[in-house]
C-alpha cells in the first residue's frame, strides 16, 4: 500500500488513460478525425479539463507532471542529436577576402533551416514581446492601470513555456504585478489551447490552399531500412533496451556536467539557470558522441529509427503532461488584457510564422513552418506534436533542424531575457511608461540587427510579391 500513496503512480497511470482516451476519440469519431488535431494535444486538454485545472476528477500531480515535461526536454534533445545528421552539402567557398564573404563561409556548415530557426525563434520572441508591451501602453491610456508584466508574459508565456512564466511571474509580485504567477500560468495555458487551435487550422488552410512541401523525401534515413535488417549487437537483450540505456547514459553525463558547473558557481540562483539549460547541454554531449562515433568502427551505435522512436514518446508524454500541470488559477481583473494580448499575440505569431515559411525555408517550408508556430505558442514537444500532422514519425529533417535551432536560439535570446524584458517591471510605476517605450524600442532595433544578419548569412530572402504568404521560389520558376 505505501508504494501507491504519495499518488505519483496513479498519475502517471492517469496520463497513460488521456493518451489511450484520446487516441480512442481520434478513432472512432469522424468529425474528430477530420480536424486532424494532434491527439496528444486533446489528451491534454483532456486532462487540463478533468485535473486540478479544471473540473477537479483527476487527482493529477503537477509537481510530477512538470517534472516529467522538464526531463523529456533532454531526452529528445539527446535522441535527435544521435541520429545521423542530415548532408548539407559542400561548404560555401568565398572567392573574395571580405567580411560577409568570410562569416558566411564560417556558418555554410549549419545547415540553412538551423540558421532559420536560430534567428527566427528570437525574432519571434521579440515581436511578441513588442506586441505584448505596445498592447499594455495602450490599455494604460485607455482603460486603467496594467502592469507591463502582463505584456512581457505573451513571449514567456507562449514561447518559454509555463516554467519560465511561473517563475518569473512569481518574482515579479514583488514589484507590484499582483497575482504574476497565476498570470504566467493562465497565458502558458492560453498558448497551448491557441497553439492546438491555430496550429491545425494553420495546417488545414495550407493544404486546402496547396501549400505543402510537395514529394521530397528525407535523405537522411535512406539506410534505416538496412539498419533495421542487421543483427542486433546487443546480443539476446532487446534492441530497444539498448537504445534506452544509450540515451540514459548519455543523461547522466549530462547531470555530472550540470552539478559540476552548479557546484562551481555555488550560488543558488545562477545554479538553477544552469539546470534550467540542461537540454542544451544534452544536446551538446548527444552531437559530440554521434561525431567521435561517426570517426570511428562505432558508427552504428544508434538505431536511427528507434532514437526516432524513443524522440516520439517523449513528445507525446511531454506534451500531454505539459499541458496537463497548467493550473489556470484565479487571474482576478487581468483575465480580459490577458485573454486580449494571448490574441493578439498568437495571430501575430501565425501571420509571420506563415510569411516566413517560403522565405526561410528552401525545403519542407510548411513543416518547418508547422513546427517553429507550435513551439512558439506552447513548447518544443507541442510543435514536435503539430509537426506529427506532416511527419507522424518525425523522421524528416524539420524535427532535427528544430532541436539543433532551438538549442542556437539560446546564443541571439539571451541578451533579451537577461536585459531587455526585465527593464520595463523594474520601478513600476515610477519609471511607466519610460522605460517601456525604452525596451519597445531595444526590441525593435535588436529585431533589425537580427533581420540584418539574416538576410546577409542566409537564407532569409524577400521574395516578391511581399505580400504573398507563399511566394514561388527563383529555382522552382527556373525547373
């Protein structure tokens, strides 16, 4: 009996229930079907209804529920950053000896959807931001009192996920944003329910319109067929569990790499940002390992198609118990700007999500595209999740670019959430709206810099007509 009574286990064995709830409803209901909703997203919404968010019928731990998102993070990073990495052909070779010339011959090895999904990450965070803060100035001069807080939650709350929301939110009742973390959380909760909302119908319009990324076919898994074929090395064990204890390894390489950096620092604050960072470093270790792996007789340690597998489930459960832990708590009269500015930001979000597609990505535009939206309204596994209604096995090279980008997004990011989202909470409401026109404008002009850089490294392109959501591309018109 005292195995099952913190409730951890039912929890678990709850969300295992969503999963198969969903999947039944997904089967067995047309209308369901025919919306193409990812069916782990109902399950979460599922049990965001039934749990202690909602109707209170599922006694659902979010303490577990936000740890179990918090380590599936790694997990895909790692399982992703084994697989094989996809050719990108040759390197770009610069005739000339300038500057631009020379920076692009640096970064012709990162694949050019990595570089899109590096640069546009923050780029998108940063409109948000922008949207979120005009929103607030606006409501000031109108309505009442609002905290730019609640403005600077679209970008934490959409694109960081409910952690960094909570977190921050809580921090900032301090400095007058009254109830910040029921805030972060109810805006978190918002882009969930937007991300499954727009993100399908997003996916039903482009393939009504004919916007899809037509009959290519990944390169990268070419050899998995012939992989899967060969005897197992593993003897009489089970390939899987191979695969499992790889991944495990490779984790806790990654833990000895965290609590020796933490214990360095030795501070408890700039300790937890680093276990806050944990997936990069997994991915870090994953891609070094594939490297020495790829030089020598090891090459095939990794089963591309399990590692893919392994990737998949923890998205699913990710997504089903991030989605799940959200407890939208009592927002008191911030309900209405927060409902307002999850709007507005979201459909900002999709419209540039949606211009950028075939400006961005030279391939499989609309399942980079798909992905990127998803996890800029919710988190990494609710866009790995939407990207299962285009690649069901994730086997393409938008799951991959979306690891290796999320994780170069960090480099560009940084400097925004370090100092430029936090200027406008701090001297409230003294310093209003002074120091909010102030990071308006950080924001905008970082947003040019970036843009900048883009387009002179490639491969950002203004393709014309401008005002076209998917514009023909020049070697499409020359084929």
């Amino acid at each position: 009996m005292q195995y099952w009574q913190d409730g951890g286990v039912l929890t678990l064995l709850y969300v295992a229930v969503l999963i198969l709830g969903a999947r039944q409803l997904h089967r067995s209901i047309p209308a369901v079907r025919a919306l193409a909703v990812p069916p782990v997203l109902v399950a979460g919404l599922l049990g965001l209804l039934l749990g202690g968010g909602g109707l209170g019928v599922l006694p659902l731990q979010s303490d577990l529920l936000e740890m179990v998102v918090y380590h599936s993070l790694p997990i895909i990073y790692i399982a992703m950053g084994l697989r094989r990495a996809v050719p990108s052909g040759r390197p770009t070779s610069s005739a000339g000896g300038g500057l631009v010339a020379r920076l692009r011959q640096m970064v012709s090895a990162v694949p050019p959807a990595v570089r899109s999904i590096g640069l546009a990450i923050p780029i998108l965070a940063m409109s948000q931001g922008i949207i979120g803060l005009l929103v607030v100035l606006a409501w000031n001069g109108v309505v009442g009192p609002l905290h730019p807080g609640v403005g600077i939650m679209v970008p934490l709350g959409f694109s960081q996920g409910p952690g960094q929301a909570l977190s921050l939110g809580k921090a900032w009742e301090g400095m007058g944003m009254v109830e910040g973390a029921q805030i972060g959380l109810a805006m978190a909760t918002l882009g969930y329910v937007f991300c499954a909302l727009f993100g399908v119908a997003y996916f039903h319009i482009a393939r009504w319109r004919g916007w899809t990324d037509g009959a290519e076919t990944d390169a990268a898994d070419g050899n998995e067929a012939k992989r899967v074929t060969e005897s197992e090395e593993g003897g009489e064990m089970e390939r899987l569990s191979v695969q499992l204890a790889i991944v495990g390894a490779v984790y806790l390489v990654v833990w000895f790499i965290l609590s020796g950096v933490a214990g360095l620092l030795g501070d408890g604050q700039n300790a937890g940002m680093v276990y806050g960072f944990h997936f990069i470093i997994a991915l870090l270790v994953a891609l070094a390992l594939r490297k020495v792996a790829d030089r020598t007789r090891w090459a095939d340690f990794a089963d591309d198609r399990l590692m893919g597998r392994i990737a998949g489930v923890a998205v699913d459960v990710g997504a089903v118990c991030a989605i799940a832990a959200v407890r939208p708590d009592r927002v008191g009269s911030a309900l209405l700007p927060v409902l307002l500015l999850a709007l507005v930001g979201v459909t900002v979000t999709v419209v540039i999500c949606l211009w950028l597609a075939r400006r961005i990505f030279p391939t499989h535009p609309l399942s980079h595209s798909l992905v990127l939206f998803g996890a800029m309204t919710g988190t990494l596994p609710t866009g790995l999740a939407l990207l299962r209604l285009t690649d069901p096995d994730l086997s393409g090279p938008a799951a991959r670019n979306m690891v290796a980008g999320a994780s170069l997004s960090v480099l560009f990011a940084a400097p925004v959430l370090l100092v430029l989202l936090p200027m406008p909470v701090a001297g409230w409401p003294e310093s209003f709206p002074l120091r909010t026109w102030q990071t308006v404008g950080g924001l905008s002009a970082y947003v040019v810099v970036l843009a900048g850089l883009w387009w002179l490294l490639g491969p950002f392109r203004l393709l014309r007509p401008l005002a076209s959501p998917w514009p023909e591309r020049p070697e499409e018109g020359a084929s």
